[in-house]
C-alpha cells in the first residue's frame, strides 16, 4: 500500500515566502513593488515615474525604461527594504520573464543593496 504524504495547504506556504518581489516594465518606464502576502500590502515600491526618480533621470538625460534605470530602481527599493527591516524577499516572475535585462538588473541591484533573496 502507497501512502501520498499530506500536502501543505496553501496558506501555509504563503507564510513560509512572507514578501514577494513583483516587477513591471512599460515602454516607459520601470517599476518594481515588495508585497506582504499573509496582509496583502505594499511593503515597499520604488519606480521611475516618481518625482524625484524623474527628475534626476531628466537632469542626466537618461532613459526611464532602460536597462540603467532597473539598476537605479532596484537600488534604491534595496535601500528602502533595509530601512523597514526586511532582509529576505523571495521574486515573482510572470510566463514571459526571464532573468535577463531589464529583471536581472533590478535583481542584482537588490543583491548588491544587501537584500537576499529566498
């Protein structure tokens, strides 16, 4: 006889990943957000069309769509992350993404602002 062990329920495996890394990029401009999932909140975001991003986007004369502007942005969602005391965050990636562009920047930014990655 065959015994299947028991499977996690599904809201037991959402605990386990508490904060989940979403990316989305137009073709202007780039966005990335830290969700909680047990409270369904925006821990943190960080994107291209806030004021201050574009403005210094503006005063460089730089793309806010490109591969540098991931870069910026995952910086700078690194350093908001270690300030709110989240160290671990674990990375959603819709069917099309690869790790690759404009996701890996965003990816290694955040490895090199300190964040780890489940």
């Amino acid at each position: 006889m065959v015994f299947i062990p028991p499977a996690r329920p599904e809201r037991i495996t959402k605990f386990l990943k508490p904060y989940v890394l979403k990316m989305y990029f137009s073709n202007k401009f780039v966005s990335a957000q830290v969700i909680h999932t047990p409270t369904s909140t925006v821990a943190s975001a960080a994107s291209s069309q806030e004021k201050t991003m574009r403005s210094a986007f503006q005063a460089s004369k730089q793309s806010t769509a490109d591969v540098a502007a991931a870069a910026k942005i995952g910086k700078v969602l690194g350093e908001r992350l270690l300030v709110k005391d989240i160290p671990a965050i674990s990375v959603f990636y819709k069917r099309e993404q690869r790790y690759h562009g404009k996701a890996k920047a965003v990816i290694d930014s955040l490895r090199e602002a300190g964040v780890k990655l489940i």
